[in-house]
C-alpha cells in the first residue's frame, strides 16, 4: 500500500466539528497544552533539550490533528490534475463537516458531472458513427454501382436511396431536437386547446402512403381540452405513432387515446405489435435505445419524447396490455 494511500486512511479526530475557524482554535490550543505539558514533565532537563521535546511533540500533534484539514485540499489539487488529463474517475474523501468538506464534496459531484459528461460524449460519437455508418455505406455501394454501370438506376433503386437519404435525414434532424432540448435552448409556450382535431392532425400528418395504416382517434369526453405546448406535443405524439407502425406489423392498428387526467391530460397509444419486453422497458427511452428492433430507426425517437414530456413536467411509462405495446403520457395541469 503506498505512502498516500495511508495518510488517507489515518483518523480525522476533528471531523465531526462544523467549522473550520473553530479546528483552527482547537489546533493551537492544543499545540500549546501539549508544548507546556512537556515543558513541565522535563522541567529537570537542560532547557535545549527540554525545548526540543516540546516542540516534536507539538508538531506531532498538529501533524495528527491537521491531517483531516489540509488532506482533501491535497486531494483536490491531484484529481484537478488528472482531470486535466482526462481521468474523471477521482475522488476525494469528503468526511469532515466543516467549509473544507462541503468543498470536497461538491467537487466530488462535479467530478461525477463530468465523468458523465466524457461518457455521453464519447458513446454519443460512437453511436452517432455507427448510425451514420449503415446508410452511407449502403447509398455509396448503389451509387457507384450505378456509375459504373453494374445496375440501371430503375425505380426501385432509386427508392432504395431515397429511403437511406430520408433515413440519415432523420437522424440529423433528431439529433438536432436532442441537441436543443439537453442545451436547454426548448421553451415551452403552452396554450390551451382542443385534444381531438389536435390528436387527428398529428395522426393525418403522420400517415405515410408507402404503408397501410389504420388510426384510431378516440377522446373522451368528446370536447376534451388540454393546456400544453402543442409542437412538442405534437413531437410526442407523432414519434409514438411512428414507433409503433415501425415495430409493429404490416397492417398494424393504432389507438390514439385522450382521458382527463387530475386536472391534466393522460394521451395513450397502443398498437397490436410484438410489444416491448419487461425488462427492456425502463430502457427504451434512453438515448439509442430500440428495444430489441433491427428495423433501421435511429433510437431517438422514445428519447425524444421523454425530454419532451419531461418539459411539461410530465411522466410517460410504457404500460401492461394484453396484446401489443401502449406507451402512456401523462401530462399535469399547468
């Protein structure tokens, strides 16, 4: 064990004191009862040696009694430097309870901020890669095959890029909404309106003619209202359709539902597909998450919609059913 690491480990005895001022006092009280206390015990000695003693067991005193004071200092300044260097994984030991130790622990959570902050960038960049990666490989393999003449650009291959070009688009787009709303730059501006022409524009710009779709909008009562910002909503809602169509099976049924809900809104939407396992549940709204599916969505898109709803300081779970998947919002009143 080296030298360091058993200094760290030595007691603290002035810890549980809750001011720095005060231990400062104590320190030179007892430096100087233990200074006399040695002058009287070799009272006998000649005085050098006498003085000597004094002043060694004084020193050791504060040596044992000023560890805990200065060592989170000296822990600091160490974790600074490796921070500079890029290790976040430093901590210091935060025991006391006086100024020194509120210092070390908030230094501690902001070494955790940080280490966070290195690991979401990093495993942003790879998983940005990695999406990236696909469609551009599969759009550049067609395109040179096309130029080369290997294959004629009929329709079908032409379709075959343009689903690879919509699909790096919405992934910039997505990345885009998540850039916004972690940097704080979203602002919610509610207003108060009707659920059900909102729920039934949201579910008519969502439909897509490359693919069956059967929508059903029910709200009750009929004349339901809600006080939200509607674009993210609208954002809520029409990533939740499009989640299920993705996942779900060539003629999948969506329901679109609306309740009141403690003087909010709760919005339900449910389809007939495979379902979400339990024990991916909690993950699916994490950032490139998809729950298991391979179907060439970008994992933004759950995300997405909980920041969204996390704006109007709402909650959105993924609910039991018997059959499918139903992904519920619950949206508080303003």
């Amino acid at each position: 064990m080296s030298a360091g690491r058993i200094l760290d480990r030595m007691p603290r005895p002035l810890d549980p004191l809750r001011s720095f001022k005060v231990k400062t006092g104590l320190l030179v009280v007892a430096a100087l009862f233990f200074a006399s206390l040695m002058f009287w015990v070799t009272a006998r000695w000649p005085f050098r040696y006498a003085l000597a003693m004094a002043l060694l067991v004084s020193l050791a005193v504060t040596q044992i009694l000023a560890h805990g004071m200065t060592s989170p200092l000296r822990a600091m300044a160490t974790a600074a430097r490796a921070m500079a260097t890029g290790d976040y994984s430093r901590r210091v030991r935060s025991t006391s309870r006086d100024e020194i130790g509120d210092l070390a622990r908030a230094f501690n959570q902001m070494a955790e901020d940080l280490e966070a902050a290195d690991r979401y960038r990093r495993e942003l960049i790879g998983n940005v890669s990695h999406e990236l990666r696909t469609p551009i490989s599969a759009l550049q393999a067609l395109l040179e095959n096309v130029v080369d003449g290997v294959v004629d650009p009929d329709p079908a291959r032409m379709r075959v890029a343009l689903d690879q070009t919509e699909r790096l688009g919405r992934l910039v787009a997505e990345l885009l909404d998540l850039s916004r709303v972690e940097g704080g730059a979203v602002q919610l501006e509610r207003e108060n309106f009707a659920v059900r022409p909102f729920l039934e524009d949201v579910v008519r710009q969502s439909e897509d003619p490359r693919r069956p779709q059967a929508v059903i909008v029910d709200v009750q009562p009929p004349h339901l209202r809600a006080d939200a910002d509607t674009a993210r909503l609208h954002q809520v809602v029409a990533n939740l359709v499009d989640n299920a169509f993705r996942h779900g099976p060539a003629r999948t049924r969506v329901i679109v539902r609306a309740r009141p809900d403690a003087g909010g809104v709760m919005i339900e939407v449910e389809d007939d597909g495979p379902g979400i396992a339990p024990g991916e549940r909690s993950r699916v709204f994490e950032r490139f998450t998809r729950g298991g599916s391979t179907d060439g969505g970008t994992g933004l898109g759950l995300a997405i919609a909980r920041w969204a709803v996390d704006l109007h300081d709402g909650h959105i779970e993924v609910v039991d059913t018997a059959d499918g998947c139903c992904i519920r919002v619950r949206l508080p009143a303003a």
